[in-house]
C-alpha cells in the first residue's frame, strides 16, 4: 500500500481522503487535547450533530489554533474508514476534554471499549492563588522578599531584562511573599483553581465488527486484543488498563502494568533519538521548559539553584515515552500490521510501531516536527 513507513506532511483530513477503504489494522494517535477556553457545548453538538465543523474561538497552551480544541468527527470519521473492520483506536486525551474527545469518536461509529490510564506523578498544577488575586484586586501590597536574581526570567513569552537590570547589579530581586493582607486574602488563603494533574485517559475504540470476533480476526487480522503479548513482569500479569508511574505509590500493587517497563515519562535519550536508539542527526537548540519553541532557557531557578542548560534535537512539547507508544501498539496491532497516527508529532508511533515489527503510517502538519520525524523512523 502507498505511504507505508513514510511521515506525510500535511493537513490530516486532506491525506487520510487519499487513504484507501478498510487499509490500516489501528490507530494510535496523541492529538490536541483542546485545553483552551470553555466552549459552548450546545453549539458545539448542534454542528456535530449536523455533520460540519466546529471552528473554536481561541487559542490552545501553545498559541496555535489547530491546538485550540479536539479534533471533530470528520478527522474520525476517515480514520474510522480507513481502518480495518474490528481495528482498534488508543486515542489520548486531556482530563478536562476526554469527553469531547469520546463524543467526536461515537459520532464517527466507534465503539468505546475502555479507557486505559496512564498515571505519573511529575505534572505540575497550573493553579492561580486565590489569596494573592484578593490582594491584588484591592491594591493591597505584600510585604516584599527577596530571591536570588534570574538574568533571563521569562514571563509570558517577554524578556524581562530590561527592567530588572538594578536587581542584576544588586544580584537579587524583590517578589511578593506568602502573608496576606486584606481580609478577603486572609478568608481565603490558601486556596487555588486547580488540582495537581496525575493521569491522562487513553481512549479505547473499535470499528465494529463484521460478524463475530472470530470471523473478523480470521479475515483482516483485526479485532481482538494481544493478552499474551502485553503481559506484565516475570509473573506474566494480565494487561490491565491502569500504567502507573512509581512502583512505591500505594496504588501501584492494584494495577497490572510495570511502572519501569512502561510509564515513565519521556527521558532527554528517549524524545532525541531514533527507533533504534541512535541520537539523532539534527542540530541541538536551547528550549524554554514547556515552550517548544526555541528561546533561551533560564540559567537559575526562582529559589536561586543553578539550571543545568537544555539542549534537545527535538523540541517537541509533548513527547510521549516510546516504550509506552510500543506497548500500546503491541496491545491492538498484530505483527507486521499497518499503525495510523494522524497527529504524527516528533514520530514516536512510527518509532515504536518499528521497535514493534509493524508498520506506520504517520500525517504531521508542522514543518519542523516531520523534519524530527522522519529523523527518528530513519
């Protein structure tokens, strides 16, 4: 079949029309997970439902508006097309979109079979003080501590340098400490917006069957689930649908997956080199922590400890860690099977699916990230 083992670069629902019928055996994808603002959900069914697009007014956590909302039923509904009859989509989402994410999905003609978690215990909570907004509002001034300066401190994508060029000199500067003032921040201190994030959903799809199981996975290969092949440890668990992360946590002996062999979060050696474990021939660039984009880093931490400097040949934001994309293939596609991934990325599912002995198919739209791509599956 055409385009086998190649990243396209494009529009997702352009190239998966030039997809032939029933021709891939799964789909393991990360898309955008749409962690914008709110959208109205009677709007946004009412055009589902009526088969056009959704088009969100906003922009996602990394400024772009293809990150802005989940992909809609018309990207899923050719995938659903060009899967095999039985074939299984593992479909990540955000904690606060995966119910978007699944509606998209039915309304494509998935069946939901599961939802599999993947649990870490690195995220970092986004939350606003409560208690310092009070202060704020009211003009209400804390009184000031001082921290070791940061020469290159970015907020909010702005160098600011040059208004902190006397604090250099003084080699600190003064933010606002923990005491609250008004009685409004004093009510409500310590109190925030949000909680820690811990998990993200992996949705678990089927196109349906034609016929029984049997028949389907006696006619296209599709269809059933590679118990024996995702077992877990020397014990040979059964595949369950949690990964946790810390072997330690007092969850970890209720769930079935290894956290070393699976769910660590991707590693610097991980996200820069190819399938075969090889760096990756691509110049090094300094990244701002979480932009993806190439700015400088800062040098110190805000409590004054020195930041080693990162270099990565992939700047992709969300990198997922290849052994868990290669388990998640091996659980759905059999071998020498065809994976789709839609939201190609950095080319992990290519990665993976060749680490796996199956093939890919992946379909990225950013210039620079098919560029990692195509360095990673070689």
């Amino acid at each position: 079949m055409q385009f086998i083992n190649q990243v396209l670069q494009g529009d997702s629902l352009e190239i998966l029309k030039t997809l032939p019928d029933n021709s891939v055996d799964s789909c393991v994808t990360d898309p955008p997970y749409g962690l914008s603002k709110e959208p109205d959900i009677k709007e946004v069914l009412t055009k589902w439902l009526a088969g056009e697009d959704y088009v969100h007014r906003g922009s996602g956590f990394m400024g772009k508006t293809w990150d802005s909302f989940v992909p809609g039923p018309a990207i899923w509904r050719e995938v659903f097309r060009v899967l095999k009859p039985g074939g299984h989509i593992l479909c990540f989402a955000g904690t606060r979109t995966q119910d978007l994410m699944t509606v998209a999905l039915r309304i494509a003609g998935f069946e939901i079979r599961d939802v599999i978690e993947w649990l870490y215990t690195s995220g970092f909570p986004k939350n606003l003080d409560v208690s310092k907004q009070f202060d704020k509002r009211v003009g209400a001034v804390r009184e000031k501590i001082r921290i070791p300066y940061n020469p290159v401190m970015m907020i909010n994508g702005q160098n600011t340098r040059p208004w902190m060029e006397k604090a250099l000199e003084q080699g600190f500067h003064e933010v606002d400490g923990d005491e609250p003032v008004s009685e409004l921040a004093k009510k409500w201190d310590g109190w925030g917006s949000s909680i820690k994030p811990a998990h993200e959903p992996v949705i678990m799809g089927r196109k349906p069957l034609t016929g029984n199981i049997c028949d389907t996975v006696e006619r296209f290969g599709t269809g059933a689930i590679n118990v024996d092949g995702c077992r877990i440890g020397e014990e040979g668990r059964y595949p369950a649908n949690c990964v946790t992360v810390e072997p330690n946590e007092w969850y970890s002996k209720f769930f079935n997956i290894t956290p070393q062999e699976l769910s660590k979060k991707s590693t610097k050696k991980d996200k820069n080199s190819d399938w075969k474990g090889n760096v990756i021939d691509l110049e090094e660039r300094r990244v701002y922590p979480g932009s993806g984009r190439g700015v400088l880093n800062s040098t110190h931490t805000l409590d004054g400890r020195e930041r080693k400097p990162v270099f990565n040949r992939n700047h992709h934001p969300t990198v997922k860690p290849t052994g868990l994309m290669a388990w998640l293939i091996r659980l759905v596609t059999a071998p020498e099977g065809v994976v789709l991934d839609p939201f190609g990325g950095s080319g992990t599912t290519g990665a993976a699916a060749l680490q796996e002995n199956r093939k890919f198919i992946l379909i990225e739209r950013e210039a620079e990230y098919v560029e990692i791509a195509r360095a990673r599956v070689g």
